[in-house]
C-alpha cells in the first residue's frame, strides 16, 4: 500500500478508502516518506480498534478512520467537505468467507465452519455475489464523487474459486462494473504476488483446484471531459 500511495500521490495529498479494514491503507500512509494524508471508512468496530491498536503499538499517528457503513460516509464532514487525490481499497469478496474451509485453509484458520468477516448484515462480505457488484458499484461512485478529476482510483481483488454457475473471475466483474461509473476509464493492472499464501495439493490427485497465489491491483482514472 505505501509503495502505491507512493507513485499516485504527493506530500500532503488525501488518500480515501472506503473499506479501511484493518487500516492497510492509512499505515501506507502514515509510512509514506513524507507522510500522506488519509480517511478510512470501515462499519465493523473491532477492525478500527485494531488498527488504532496497530498505530500505538508501531508508534504511529493514526490517521482519521470513521466507523460507519461506507454508503452514509458522503454525510460525514471528512469526506463530504474534502477532494481526494487517490482511491486506494481492498474490499471483502462477497461472500468468500462464509463458504466451508477444507484443506489447507481449514489448517490456516483452525476450523472447517465458515468464518465471516462479520455478523453485520449490511457487510459486502455477506452478500451474494451479484448483490456484492451492485453494492459495492453504489458505494464507490459515492467515493468517486469526491476524488479529483484525473486521479485514480486502485482496488485490490483475488478471484474467486470457479463454480459450476460462473468462473467467478472477479478482476473481470469489476473492471465492467466500475466502468459503469460516470468518468471512470479502466487503465489497466497490476499483478501482487503475495507470498503469505503457501503452495497446498488442492484436489489432489482427484482434481484440479488452482491456488491463489495473486491479487489484482486494478487501476482506474477519473476523466471526465479528457479527450
């Protein structure tokens, strides 16, 4: 995240991330040389408390993080009353960890039953998967309404698993989705090999599961009257 917030943007420019999470965003931020500036907007409680948790421990200035569903942050006065220079999230994938974890995921988390993000039901991560695209098309033109012509906005996704209704290529959905969005034009990606995730059989020797080694980091720009 910093490296990003690195290339986009400059001293004292505002980052906003409508799905702060656990603060990625704003410790990219707070660890920029010089340091930027950035809003967060997550609605589950105990990810904001881990991330201010994360700013004491590391010594940091928290950034501002609001608590509260990202569809109502144009009524708070930190994002209503400000332009930003970058867009930059990593929202939950439908409803990805609600599904059963088998396998190595089940080693990783210590339990087989699903574990959502949260028990809220206005959470994207509990949504189905096209109720996800509409909310979360909704919650970034709210976002978009507010960043500055000719800046980007960069959303981070991992595919989902392929089912038997749809291959469930996420990077592809999105891309479609948020072009929908007035101004915004698709400007291509990047590929983040996150090397957290361990290689693991899956399916082995019955099937074919494919790992996911990689996010997608999808770029967009705001044009609105560029030729």
């Amino acid at each position: 995240m910093r490296d990003i917030i690195l290339f986009f943007t400059k001293r004292e420019q505002w980052i906003l991330d409508p799905f702060a999470g656990v603060g990625g965003t704003l410790l990219g931020a707070s660890l920029c040389d010089p340091p930027r500036k950035a809003v967060g907007v997550d609605l589950n409680p105990a990810y904001v408390s881990a991330y201010k948790d994360v700013c004491k421990a590391e010594g940091l200035k928290p950034q501002k993080i609001l608590c509260c569903d990202a569809k109502d942050m144009i009524e708070l006065p930190d994002v209503r009353d400000r332009q930003f220079d970058l867009i930059l999230t990593d929202p939950p994938y439908s409803d990805l960890m609600n599904r059963p974890k088998n396998g190595h995921k089940k080693k990783l988390y210590g339990r087989s039953d699903a574990t959502p993000f949260s028990s809220l039901p206005n959470d994207l991560g509990n949504l189905c998967y096209d109720d996800f695209l509409t909310e979360l098309c909704e919650i970034l033109t709210i976002g978009v309404s507010r960043l500055k012509n000719k800046k980007y906005l960069v959303v981070f996704c991992r595919d989902l698993q392929p089912t038997r209704e749809r291959p469930c290529l996420l990077h592809a959905d999105l891309i479609e989705t948020i072009r929908k969005i007035p101004g915004m034009m698709y400007r291509g990606m990047r590929i983040w090999h996150d090397q957290a995730v361990d290689l693991y059989p899956f399916g082995y020797p019955y099937a074919f599961v494919m790992n996911q080694m990689h996010q997608y980091v999808l770029v967009f720009r705001k044009e609105i009257g560029v030729e």
